[in-house]
C-alpha cells in the first residue's frame, strides 16, 4: 500500500474515532432537522386539521340563515349557533366553548343585500392563549373563502334577475390566463408557481453549501492544528514520505468526512423542508431535469469547491498555535468568502451588472449555488466553465500549501495576536 493511501487511512480513522465529532456531523442533521420539519408539519396539519366556528345571528332575514347554512356544509368547518344579546357576550361564550372564530352577522345583513348594498359580516378571531396564531389564521381564511363565494352566488343571482343571460360575464367581463415561457418552451404554468418551484430548489442550496464549507473548514484545519498542539507535526514531517503526499492524504481524509457529512445534511434539509409543504409542480413538469451527465459535473463543482475550502483551511492552520485558534482563523476568512453564496437566494444573477456578477462569482462558494441552475437548465457550457475556475482557484490554493507544508514556515508560522503584542 502506498504512502498516501496509509496516510489516508490513518487521517479518516482518527476522525472517525471522535464520536463527537461523528455525532455532530452525521447523527445530529439526520435526526434534528428531519425531527423539525416533522413538527413543522404536524403544526400545519394541527393548524388545518378542523375549524370551531361560534355564530350569532342578529339578522331576521333570509340571508342570514343561508350564511349559515353554507357555512355548515364547508369541509373540516364546525359550526355551533349562539344566543347573545351583544357581542361582547358572544365572545366570551365562543371563547367558553373553545371556539377558534365568531362569526357576528348584524341586524341589517339580509336588509342591506336587498337593498343593493354592501352587507358586513364581522369575523373574530378567538385566541385562548398566546401561540402561533396559525390555528386562528387558517379558520379566518376558510371563512372568508366561503363568504366569498356566497357573495359570488348572491350577485349572480342579482344580475340574473335583471335579464343578464351570463351572470360571469358580466361580474368578471376580463380572465387573466397565466403562463410561463421557460427556456424556449411555453409551460401551462403561471410564473408565481414556477418562481416557488425554483425558489422551493434554490434557497436551501446556499445553507447546505456553507454547512457543508465550514464543516470540511473546521475539520482541516483541526487536523493540523491538533498535530502542531501536540507536537506531533514535527515527527511526521520527519518520515520518509514527500511533504506533498502527506497534504494530499490529510485533505483526502478531511474529504471523504467532508462529504459524508455534507450528504448527511442535505438528507436533513431535505426532509426539513418537506415540513412546509409542496407547490404541487415538479421540476419535470416544467421540461427541467437533471441528466446523468449533468449531475457527475455537478459533483465535480462540489468536489472541487470541497477541495479549495480544505487547502485554504489547512494554509490558514499553518498560522494557528493550537485549535481554538486555528477554528477563529479560518472562520474569519471563510465566512467573508461564504457569505456572497446567500446572496443569490434573493438575487438573480443574470440581472446583475458584470461587475457585481464576476465580484460575485469571484468566490468559489457561490458556484455551486449558480451550478445547480446551470445543471437543471442544462447549460453545460457555463458549467464547464465554472469547473475550470474552480479547477484553477483550488489547484493554485493547493499548490501554495504544499509549498508551505514543504517548507519549514509549517513549524514557525505565527500570526501576531493583539494579545501577544500586549505581552511584549
């Protein structure tokens, strides 16, 4: 077996003795966020699951009781008529029986319909106690809903009655008909369903991208600072094995945690992000898909983006005294170099000047984030670009620090410390 191959070995094996280390990166993404986005949905579904509506009924004409018969026929909605001689009272009674909303019909309901006016009803929302409120919001919705549609059937019948032959036409003389123009194909979808299909593939991209970058960070620079903290780096130089070697076994090491842990948490998130439901449109039924061919250059971006976060963690590790401070390094140059990748959950990046648009790809990190929307519009022409970049930017990184490692700046690199020049 191969110097590297042993150096390897040993770099995943004494990562994979942590138990902390492992539980942290793989056991905690797979049961917390699945676990919250599990809550998340029980919260939605305990929230939908039925409405409690308390009425009272002011009105003695013939509108009034068919409110409330509509009402009674409306899926997952409960109703229950009370007496009350005002409604403070029937707000303290609906609040009594547990009710989620009141619903107050006035005296002159019937009244002002037959007088071509505008009825009101007044909808209350009951909250028995300070929480999320969804509960009270969604039963608020689905009594509006049903009041909307009575209203639609009232003045139907109304325009009927004055000799209109299509009552529609003449409530709602324009339609609107949304569509979508999607890479040189019309789609029979409106574009606010398309904008949350490719927002719902989008935004959790970024946050796996810096959990998956600070990760791999942390555990490359730990690994070298922990040698250099406990002496150990001197006698390992001191093989007889190339410098090179062994910084291409520590962030191949590194890599393959790295990796297992990113996959970990994208499950998670994955299952997180489940919890807030779904738009009902695949990226299939809007002619968008991912290739075979297309998903192994996305994993080259990943692998490649893995590759500079390690040898620039392992460069910045080189200055660090033991670990604490090897972890403050890196996380004041990664987060910089991180951040721009969160940008582009709000921005578009094509609608960008060329100025902020290269300023933004100039860091490795936004392009996976760019990557994958180059891979589900399967433009593999900039994505071959964007691996050429990537190419360069980690080979140029990892080049710097096996010239460091091969050098004896690996022993007496230090950065000077406010602290330190206190002392002086």
């Amino acid at each position: 077996m191969s110097d590297f191959l042993v150096l390897a070995k040993k770099e995943i094996k004494n990562l994979m003795r942590d138990r902390k280390l492992i539980f942290g990166l793989i056991i905690v993404p797979l049961i917390v966020y699945p676990a919250l986005g599990k809550m998340m949905q029980f919260g939605f579904e305990s929230a939908t699951k039925e409405t409690h509506v308390a009425i009272v009924n002011f009105d003695d004409g013939k509108y009034g009781e068919l409110l409330i018969k509509a009402l009674n026929v409306t899926p997952n909605v409960t109703i229950t008529v009370i007496s009350a001689g005002s409604v403070d009272d029937a707000l303290r009674k609906a609040l009594q029986e547990n009710q989620n909303v009141l619903v107050v019909i006035p005296h002159n309901f019937s009244e002002s319909i037959e007088s071509d006016e505008a009825a009101t009803v007044q909808i209350y929302g009951v909250f028995k106690e300070i929480g999320s409120g969804m509960r009270e919001s969604v039963s608020e919705g689905r009594i509006n809903a049903v009041i909307n549609v009575l209203s639609e059937e009232i003045a139907k019948l109304k325009v009927r009655e004055l000799g209109a032959k299509n009552p529609d036409a003449v409530l709602h003389p324009i339609r609107a008909e949304s569509k979508s123009y999607l890479l040189g194909r019309i789609v029979d979808v409106p574009p606010t369903v398309v904008s949350q299909v490719l927002a719902s593939q989008s935004y959790g991209l970024p946050l796996i991208v810096f959990l998956m970058v600070m990760i791999t960070s942390q555990m490359s620079a730990g690994v070298v600072a922990s040698e250099k903290e406990n002496k150990t780096l001197e006698t390992l130089l001191t093989l007889p094995v190339r410098r090179t070697t062994i910084v291409a076994s520590k962030i191949t090491g590194t890599a393959v945690m790295g990796v297992i842990a990113a996959l970990a948490y994208m499950i998670g998130l994955r299952q997180y992000m489940a919890g807030f439901g779904e738009t009902g449109v695949s990226l299939s039924e809007l002619g968008l898909s991912i290739t075979p061919a297309g998903l192994a250059l996305f994993g080259v971006v990943v692998f490649l983006t893995i590759a500079f976060s390690l040898s620039l963690a392992m460069l910045l590790a080189v200055f660090a005294e033991d670990v604490q401070s090897a972890n403050t390094v890196v996380s004041s140059v990664i987060l910089p170099l991180a951040f721009p990748s969160f940008v582009l959950m709000f921005v578009d990046i094509s609608q960008l000047s060329a100025l902020w648009k290269y300023l933004l790809l100039a860091s490795p990190f936004t392009h996976p984030v760019v990557d994958y929307r180059y891979l589900i519009a399967k433009d593999y022409t900039a994505l071959g670009a964007s691996i050429a970049y990537l190419a360069i930017v980690a080979g140029a990184t990892l080049y710097v620090t096996a010239r460091v490692f091969a050098s004896e700046k690996i022993l007496t690199a230090r950065l000077g410390w406010g602290r330190q020049k206190g002392r002086e």
